[in-house]
C-alpha cells in the first residue's frame, strides 16, 4: 500500500511542478515587464518626475580649473568621477609627475566654457564637492582624461556607471604608454 501512494504522488508532483512552469514563463516576465515600463512611462511624462535610473544632465559653466580632476562652478567645486590625475595642490604630496600637463589639459578643455554634468548614486564626497561625470561636446570628459594619459581609473563606490568603459581606455593607454604611463610610479 505505501507503495502504491508514493507511486501516486509521483504524477501529481510533476503535474504541479508543469503548471507552475507554464504559468512562470519568459513570456508572462516580459509580459509583467512590458506592463511595468509602460506604467512607468505614462507616470513620468504626465508628471515629468526624475526617475533613478534616467541620466539626467545639467548644464553650468566651469569658472575655473583647480586641477586635473578638480574645477569650480558658480562657488561649488566638483570632482570628476573614476579619474585621478596626478596631483598639483595637495599639501603633502605637493606636484606629482604628469601633474601640471594633466591640469593644463583641463583647464584647456573646461575653463571658462559651458559643459554639462551628470551624477551617478552617491552625490557628494567626504569634503562636500559635487560628485560628476563631465560631457563636454557630447563627450564623456572623465573617459577623455584616461584615454589620454591624464589620469587613472580610480574606483570610489557605489558610483560606477561608466566604469567598463573607462577601464578598457585605461588598458589601451597603459600599453601605448601614454601620458602619465610612461612614469614607473604609474605603472
């Protein structure tokens, strides 16, 4: 008799186990999806809310270059995001080879000109300065920096939006020995 029910139990299991198959598909996810986006959509451009995972830039102009990853807008001072380009001001460390050219190259590209930033999750940093990706004629300026040999990627999470890209242009200038690569310290 124990046997006969363990039998029976058998079919009706995977009778079960198909009906929820059938009914968690990929088509009712993408069904649920497709439902989901739209309802987001008619909320936002009947609202015109800021929604998170948009990329929303703003336009201000650069009053001046502090150095390479640094500059001031309107009395508030950003920090572009995953780039470090070698010192020029700081305290301790004082000028750091590729330094001064990497600041020039900012000042050069940036100061004095409109441009437009992006913020990624986390705003602001430990001293208060704006937390930024830079579009400067429709170009990601932090990925400029990099690609150039003006600074390294330098991962401060959680903001890490364009990180993949930025670390391939990293890997490409690091061979080519460009800019700051071409110091040992760098490398």
């Amino acid at each position: 008799m124990k046997l006969n029910y363990k039998l029976l139990c058998i079919p009706i299991i995977l009778v079960i186990i198909g009906i929820i198959y059938v009914n968690v598909d990929d088509t009712n996810y993408s069904n649920i999806l497709d439902k989901t986006v739209n309802s987001l959509e008619k909320k936002t451009s009947s609202t015109k809310e800021y929604v998170p995972f948009q990329r929303k830039k703003i336009e201000i102009y650069v009053n001046r270059v502090v150095d390479g990853d640094t500059f001031i807008s309107n009395h508030r001072t950003y920090r572009l995001i995953l780039v470090d380009t070698p010192e020029t001001k700081h305290p301790r460390m004082g000028v750091q080879p590729y330094g001064i050219e990497a600041s020039n190259y900012t000042k050069k590209k940036l100061e004095h000109r409109k441009i437009n930033i992006e913020y990624d999750i986390q705003k602001t940093d430990r001293y208060g300065r704006d937390l930024v990706y830079v579009w400067s004629d429709n170009k990601l300026y932090n990925a400029d920096l990099v690609e150039n040999g003006y600074a390294r990627v330098l991962t401060v999470a959680p903001n890490t939006r364009y990180l993949d890209k930025l670390k391939i242009l990293e890997i490409q200038a690091r061979r080519e020995n460009k800019g700051l690569w071409k110091y040992e310290r760098y490398k």
